[in-house]
C-alpha cells in the first residue's frame, strides 16, 4: 500500500512536469489499481487447503500403518507398500496436471483461472510428494532384493547411491513436464542426496589418502556441482525463467560456500594446509559478494556475506583465544570491513558505475 501511494503521488509530480501527459497518468493509475487486486486464481479458498491437510492426513496414516508393522511385512509387500504410494501420487499428479493444460483450451476466465492454478498447485505438491518418496522406494527395493547391505555400509553402499540418482531422474523429468519452483526444489534436493551419498562412497572406497589431498578432492567435487547449479542457473535465466533461476543459484552458492566453509573448519597436521583451506573458504565468500554486485543477485549478496561474516568468526576464535587478542582482531576486521565498503563506493562512482545495492 506504502509503495502504491508513492507511485500515484510521482505520477502526479510527472504530470506538473510535464513528463508525461493527463492520459498517461490515467493509464498508469488503472494499470496499478489492476495489479494491487487479488485476482481470483491466486486466491487460496478454504476447501483448498483442507485437500491439503486431508492429503497430509492420510499420507500419515499410511506411514504409520506400514512403519507400525513393517516387522511382520515381507519383502514383496515392503516393496509395494513403497511403490503404491509413490507410483499413486506421480500417477495423480500427471492426471491433475494433464488437467490443468486442458483447461487452458477453454478460456479466461477468472474462475477457470482460479482452477487450473489450484490443479497446477496440486499437481505440484503430488509429484513433489512422489519425488522424494521414489528415494525411499529404490533403497527399500534394493534392500530387499539382497543388493544393499545396510548393517555393513549403511547408506554408503552403492545401491544407495543408485537409488539417489534414479529418484534425481525421476524428480528431473518431473521438473521438465512441470517447470514450477516447487519441482525444482524436489529435483535439487534428490540430486543433492545423491551427491552426499556418492561422497560416502567415494571415502569408504578409496584407499587412504593423505588428509589434506582427501579435503581437496572434496573440494573439487563440491565446486563441481556447484557449478552445476550455477550454470543450470544461468541457463533457466536466458530463457526468462528467473524464479527457477533463483533456486538453482541458491543451492549452487551453498554449494560451493558450504564445501569451502566445512573443510576450513576441519583438523590438519600442519598449519599452512589449514590456512590454504580457510584461504580458499574466504576466497569463495569474497567472490560471491562480487559476483552478487555483477549478476545482481541477492542469493549470492546474502549467503556470501554469512558464510564470510561465520568465517570471520570461526577464524577469530580459533587463532586469538586469549581474552585480549579476540576483540581487537575483530574489531580490526570489522574496520577494514567498514574501510572497503566505504572505499569501494567511493571507487564506483569516481569511475562513473553505479553502485546498485539488491
């Protein structure tokens, strides 16, 4: 409301100036009086929301029914009291979404609108739903088909890992037929379970390395699919798809920030491989802040600068842990912080570039 009232009173500043005429200024009036009212399809009714509790609902009922008596079940019908739910929900997500793309063919109207929106809502949180189930379903197959042997690896195993990439699969064509946010979260998260889960593997099945070269192997790995996520990124947002864009760069900034940040905080046996390690963790903070001011981009404005300001942190209390040295290095930092933004503000505009915060 604060921001509508602002926009009318510099239309009417621009109509005493004369920068834009009486009809313009109506004509920038209605269009905003259009876009502050709630359009119908974007309204959430009450019988939407109690579908949704009343699927939530039964979807713990059935988890209880089968954890409750998973002992006594036997493998065919673990298998499918995993498949059922799985293949149900894909199934009546693929319906409810077949749906909604016929009722486009029928009109405009607002309340069509409000109910493809609420069929494309639904659809979403089925495959969603589906999605993160398929994982549970490919380990619980695998497990009881003798291929996984969890007493043993746990989730380490192989198969696990197999599992992981297939529901990625499976969340990646559900991202293709349904490109919404929601998908797009399901496909990030599935895939980011088969990334821990082959980074288990990979440390129980190579021989033992020097510590250090191990972290950097990690290392690489996670800026690897970082830069995954960075370029899907950059890719959905050439195509205009900039709320899925903004996902994407979310999970590839924690996971480049992320890696860097843990393996600064482990242990090594000398002290330059550990400060090579919070170098590169510092490093990968100061370029997000950079890359946030090129790409204007908060994600990478905001997850930098806590990651940079945990480090900072973490640095101090593990290198100054007298009483003394503690403050007055932050209190260094902090200044120098202060210095360079102040310094950095002053450089744009001498150099006539203009310093867009976001």
């Amino acid at each position: 409301m604060a921001r509508q009232e602002s926009l009318l009173s510099k239309i009417e500043e621009w109509v005493e100036e004369g920068l834009i005429s009486a009809e313009q200024a109506e004509a920038l009036r209605r269009r905003e009086a259009e876009g502050i009212a709630i359009s119908p399809a974007r309204r959430v009714k009450a019988d939407e929301i109690f579908v949704y509790l009343g699927s939530l609902v039964v979807f713990l009922a059935m988890a209880l029914l089968v954890g409750l008596n998973w002992g006594d079940l036997g493998s065919a019908a673990r298998i499918l009291s995993m498949l059922v739910p799985t293949v149900a929900m894909l199934a009546l997500g693929w319906h409810v979404s077949c749906a909604d793309s016929t009722g486009r063919l029928r009109g405009s109207e607002s309340d069509e609108e409000a109910k493809r929106l609420r069929l494309r809502r639904g659809a979403q949180a089925l495959w969603l739903g589906g999605c993160l189930l398929s994982v549970v379903f490919f380990v619980v197959t695998f497990y009881e088909l003798g291929l996984i042997d969890w007493s043993e690896r746990g989730p380490t195993d192989p198969w696990v890992v197999v599992s992981c990439l297939l529901a990625t699969g499976v969340a990646a064509v559900a991202f293709v037929l349904l490109p919404t946010i929601t998908q797009s979260i399901a496909f990030h998260l599935c895939g980011s379970a088969a990334l821990f889960t082959f980074l288990g593997w990979l440390d129980q099945t190579l021989p033992p390395l020097n510590h250090f070269h191990e972290s950097l192997l990690i290392l690489m790995i996670g800026l690897v699919a970082g830069g995954l996520c960075l370029a899907l990124s950059e890719w959905l947002r050439a195509r205009g798809r900039k709320e899925l864009a903004g996902v994407s760069r979310v999970f590839g900034a924690l996971a480049v920030l992320g890696f860097t940040l843990i393996l600064a905080m482990d242990e090594y046996p000398t002290t330059w491989q550990k400060t090579t390690m919070e170098a590169i963790a510092f490093l990968a903070s100061i370029a997000s802040i950079a890359a946030s001011v090129k790409r204007q981009s908060q994600a990478f404005l905001y997850s930098g600068a806590a990651f940079l300001f945990f480090l900072i942190i973490y640095v101090n209390f593990e290198h100054f842990a007298d009483r003394i040295g503690m403050p007055i290095a932050l209190l260094i930092i902090g200044a120098l912080l202060i210095g360079l933004g102040l310094g950095t503000e002053r450089l744009s505009r001498r150099i006539q570039v203009p310093n867009v915060s976001s």
